[in-house]
C-alpha cells in the first residue's frame, strides 16, 4: 500500500508535457527581478513554463514540438 502511494505521489510531482516549446527566444516575463526568459512551453491554450531553455526542457514529451527562435522575440 504504502508503494503505491509512493508511486501515485511521483506521477502526481511529474508536470504533464507540453505541446510546443520554444527555445532561444526574448521572452518578456513582466517580473521586475527577472524580466527576460529564454524559453517557455504551451500545453493547449496555456502557457506553462517561463525559463531557461534547460527548466522549461524538462516539459518536453515524445510528442512535443521544439521551435528555436533563434533569438527572436
């Protein structure tokens, strides 16, 4: 009993994947202490992670698509 809630519990920590991931972009996050991202990944109409490249990464699923902005905005 206790491994299956040990298992239900780190399925639960996993974040579900995202649908497309960019990477490399100018990413304006609104925070004073933090106003520019690398990174952020969308799951269907909502935007999940803004980060480093490296953190939002860790949403990314086999069916994920990757788009490297190359810098852009």
């Amino acid at each position: 009993m206790l491994f299956l809630a040990a298992l239900l519990l780190g399925a639960a920590s996993q974040p579900a994947p995202a649908d497309r991931i960019f990477i490399n972009a100018r990413v304006w996050t609104g925070i004073p202490a933090a106003p520019m991202a690398e990174a952020l990944a969308i799951r269907g109409d909502r935007i999940v992670a803004i980060s480093t490249a490296a953190e939002v990464r860790r949403r990314q699923g086999p069916r994920t698509t990757i788009t490297d902005q190359i810098g852009r905005a």
